[in-house]
C-alpha cells in the first residue's frame, strides 16, 4: 500500500515536471519564432 502511494506520488510528480518543460519549451518557441519573424523572412521552424 504504501508503495503504491509512492508510486503514485511520483507519477504525479513527473507529471508536473513534464508540464512545467513543456511549458518553457512552448515559450522558448514562441520566442524564437517572434525574432526568426522580425529578424528574417525565411522560417526556420520545422
């Protein structure tokens, strides 16, 4: 019982942590789009 709470406990943790990347990543992007946008005509987003 007790290991199942701990695994449980860390699923929801690595949850978290793969949201809080996600949401950097995300906003590395954007970023990185807005000056691809204003620098260069060229995209160089895949």
């Amino acid at each position: 019982m007790v290991a199942l709470i701990l695994a449980l406990a860390g699923v929801a943790r690595w949850a978290e942590i793969a949201a809080d990347i996600d949401a950097a990543l995300r906003a590395l992007a954007n970023a990185k789009i807005h000056s691809n946008a204003t620098h260069s005509s060229i995209s160089t987003v895949s």
